[in-house]
C-alpha cells in the first residue's frame, strides 16, 4: 500500500495539468485495492483451532459439513478490514459530509432517528416467511405507513411492494393496463411530456407500451394544446411528473387531468417531486390516479439508486382493485398479508416482488412521518421550496436561470448561457465543484434546457450551509468568467481519480472483477 502523496496538491503542479485519469492522490489519502486483490488468501484474519473442537468432539461431529476447498477469501486483520472499509468510504462523496445538489434525485439527510429504530432486533431480524402471528407489529408499520401515504396524496389505495420509483411506475403502468384489459380496451400508447425523467419512457417502453412525446411550452409546461392533439382511443395512460423536472407546478394539472380522462385514459403521475408539495395538495384532489412516491426522496430514506429502496404507489378508487398484491388486512382484530382483501373481489395483476417489499425503508419513512406530523411534513415542503428559491436568488446574478420569471418549486434550474464566450462547459464547471468539496448539480437533464444545471438543496440544508454552498458556486463562476479555463478543464484536481471518459464508462461499463483485471 503506497502513500501517493501528502500535502494537497495545488493546480500548478504539473501532474495537476495532464489529462485523462491521472491519480491525483491528497493529503493522508492512500491508493486502495480492491479487498480481492489483498493478496493472501491462505490466511484469515480469526485464529480458529485447526482440529481442537474441545473434549468428546471432532471433525465429524460436524455431520459432512466441514469445509471440503478452502474459502477464497483474503485474509485481512480485523484493523485491515475496518481501514479498508472506511478508506473505500473515503473515496465518495456523501451527504453526510456536505450539500448533495443532484437535482431530481434528491440526496437528503437521513435522520439518524430514523436509522437507529430501523435497527431495532424486532425490525432488522424479521424474515419474510415468519408466521403472522410473530410479525403483527412490522404489520402494523406497514398498516400505519399507508394510512399516511392515502391520507397525505388524497388516494385510496397503496401498493407499498414496489422496490424504487421506477418500479412504481412499472406497477402503475400493470394496474393500468389490468384495468383497461378488464373492460376489454387494450390499449397500446403512453404519453410523456419531452422533460419527463428517463424512466417514464423507459417504463412504458419496458411494460410494452409506445411512448409519444408532448411537447414543453417556453416557459417550461406541458404543451396542452399537443396533448389534446395526441390523446385518443389508442392512449392507455398520460404520464406527467408534478412538480416537474424543470422544478416548476404544473399550473394546468387539474385541465391535464380532465382531458386525460374525457379520453377514456388514465393519469399517472411522476411523484418523484412530491417534497415538493407534501401536506399542501392532495394529489388525489387534482385528478391523478397513480402515482410512485419515491419514500428516499419524500420520506429521507437511503437512497437506494433504483434500489432495495421502496417507491410505493397510491392508486384512485377506479384502479385500487387491479393493485398488485399482498395487502394488509385487518382480520378479527389482528393483521394479516393476503393475497385477497377479505370479501372483495380483485382483479389484481399479481406481484411486483417475491414478498412484501422493504421493511427497512418501512420503518425509516414512517419514522419520518411520526417524528415530524402533519404540520412538519408540510413544513418540509415550504423548506424545500424556500431554500431553493434562496439558492435560485442567489445565483441568478451570475448565472442564467432557465425560467427567470417567477419562483421556482423545490429545484433551482439554470442553463449555460451564462458560460457562453468562456470555453466552459456545464460539464467543467461541474467537475471543478468536485474540487470545492461540492458534489455536481444534475448536469443536462432536463433534456428541453441548454447545457442544463438543476440543484435541489432539499429542505434539510440550513441557510449557513446554503451560503457556504452559493460562495463556493459564486467565487467558481467569477473564476469562469474571469477566463481562468485550466482549473476548469482539468478538474477534478482533488479527486482521488481525476477526469474520466464518461462515454467508456457507460457504454463498457466494468461491473464485475476479475483476477488480473
Ligand atoms: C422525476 C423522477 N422520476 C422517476 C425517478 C426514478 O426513481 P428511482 O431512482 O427511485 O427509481 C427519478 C429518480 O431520480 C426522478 O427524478
């Protein structure tokens, strides 16, 4: 293991200059293998008593379950295995460290309340296949956590399975067909506004659906002029996310709806913003009749990155009995998973997962609801929208927002005309926050503005952390202006891996290790 270098590098270095994926190593920071690649496999890290089981026993005691081929796993201290744990750790950026800026996926503090009670014995040890009878009170958090998500979005139903907002769409996108199919419409089209987030078309396209685009106004809408055109016979559902990608309320929401319906067509919503408007509208109330709820960005849970998070999605009466199962019911005074709601006929399309879904994000969210009730959730979302109204305030002198006019949601959106005659891209600029100790704002989505910056600082940061933020994006953009393009160009500098090639990466992506890789 070699110490790269101590003492932090500064620009001027010439090794700072060179291109592509140069280590640039920092202070106390050391190269790291792979655990795999510790090259000794013939030792543990445990002193076991080879042939010593104690008095009366030995090997075959054991029954034929003693190891026929050694393990292959390399043999580390236990001091070993925490510093490389807590090194590979080091390597990332996390939101516990600072602000985490990605705009529409929504990196918020997880309270460490939240944690620690989804950490009870009585919660972490429960298996899927325990008897009922053992499990009532992970019943009842599941029980209690859709009565707040019905309560909160306005709707009837919840699924609570689905496994992370895009699996919500999936199962919404099943119910809704479940329903069509039942009248005997099978319908083959899905509509989505052009800023849709990639999994809206991605979804429709995977549930075997076309997708055909509604097109955006200047000011960052959907077209309703171009919906009314698309929608027609062939149109199974309209998939629209409110607040949208450009951080704006869909101001026509309830006329969407309406229309939507008066063509036979279902309305799904994108809720993948609902911190935005948590405790002040009742999505149920403008017409929607699904819609995911990302509980990682409403609810602070983990985020999971498409998972094993939970994206549970409510449904409107008409779809309630398509919903995929199991359910929670009340039977006799206890509770129980069925795969039928005693005394009520379903036309449920089956499972989205092999058991329940995932107790921990459970726990977590409802935990998040408790501690902070009715008042604090709506709270969370006047502090979402505030602090980035904060940020959009105090960035604009600078930098161009991409709707001046007027506040924004809960994401602040800018566009890179402010970078035009600097030869910076949003990409540089993105990668010389890094350097800062930022993580990048979503870069380029949505697709519908320019070289597009969307940072949503999310309801936990406090304002010192919002101006430490906005200071370091300031004296940034001055250095852009101010011609400086080198720190630019060759960022990260800091970085304990400098530039890499994006386009490698995510079209020959290395997933797995291999010996001598
Ligand atoms: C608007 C929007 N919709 C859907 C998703 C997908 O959610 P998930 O990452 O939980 O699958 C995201 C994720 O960032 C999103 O921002």
């Amino acid at each position: 293991m070699t110490i790269l270098a101590v003492g932090r590098p500064t620009r001027s270095d010439p090794d700072m200059k060179s291109a592509g994926t140069t280590r640039s190593g920092g202070a106390l920071m050391q190269d790291e293998p792979l655990i795999f690649e510790l090259d000794c496999w013939e030792k543990t890290g445990v002193d076991f008593p080879r042939d010593d089981f104690g008095p009366d026993l030995d090997a075959s005691d054991l029954a034929g379950l003693t190891r026929a081929s050694p393990l292959r796993l390399p043999g580390l201290s236990e001091p070993e295995a925490v510093r490389h744990y807590v090194r590979l750790s080091q390597k990332n950026h996390a939101i516990d460290l600072a602000l985490y800026p990605l705009g529409s996926c929504t990196m918020k503090h997880n309270p460490r309340l939240d944690e620690k009670l989804a950490r009870l014995p009585g919660f972490i040890d429960l298996h899927p296949l325990q008897p009922m009878s053992t499990v009532q009170g992970a019943l009842k958090v599941m029980d209690a956590l859709a009565h707040w998500l019905t309560t909160l979005t306005g709707m009837p139903a919840v699924a609570l399975s689905p496994k992370a907002g895009a699996h919500g769409e999936l199962c919404g996108l099943h119910t809704i067909r479940a329903a069509h199919e039942a009248r005997g419409d099978a319908r083959k089209t899905v509509l989505a506004p052009t800023s849709a987030h990639g999994t809206n078309p991605a979804t429709a396209a995977l549930a075997g659906y076309q997708v055909v685009e509604i097109g955006q106004t200047a000011d960052g809408h959907v077209d309703i002029a171009d919906l009314a055109a698309k929608l027609g016979p062939d149109v199974a559902a309209v998939m629209v996310t409110n607040p949208n990608t450009c951080g704006l309320f869909e101001r026509e929401i309830i006329e969407i709806a309406r229309l939507t319906h008066a063509a036979g067509a279902y309305f799904y919503c994108d809720g993948a913003n609902f911190n935005a408007i948590v405790g002040r509208v009742r999505p149920g109330d403008l017409g929607v009749d699904a819609m995911h709820i990302n509980l990682h960005k409403t609810f602070s849970t983990p985020h999971g990155g498409g998972g094993p998070g939970a994206g549970p999605v409510v449904l409107s009466a008409s779809l309630a009995p398509y919903a995929p199962t199991p359910w929670v019911v009340h039977q006799g005074g206890r509770l129980a998973l069925l795969e039928h709601a005693v005394g009520e006929a379903t036309a449920s399309h089956g499972r989205m997962s092999a058991f329940h879904g995932q107790m921990g994000m459970y726990v977590r969210a409802l935990a998040y609801m408790m501690s902070h009730g009715a008042d604090g959730l709506r709270q969370v979302a006047e502090d979402a929208v505030l602090n980035a109204n904060y940020i959009k305030a105090r960035l604009s002198g600078v930098m161009s927002a991409a709707f001046p006019d007027g506040p924004c949601m809960h994401e602040a959106l800018f566009d890179d005309t402010w970078l035009e005659g600097t030869d910076i891209t949003t990409l540089d600029f993105a990668k010389a926050m890094i350097d800062v100790g930022f993580h990048p704002m979503t870069m380029y989505f949505p697709l519908v503005v320019h070289g597009a910056m969307l940072i949503e600082p999310t309801e936990t940061e406090s304002r010192r952390e919002l101006d430490r933020f906005c200071d370091a994006l300031l004296e940034l953009a001055a250095a852009a202006k101010a011609g400086d393009v080198d720190r630019f160009k060759g960022a990260p500098f800091h970085a304990p891996l400098r530039r890499l090639d994006e386009t490698l990466a995510a079209r020959r992506p290395k997933l797995v290790w291999t010996s001598g890789d």
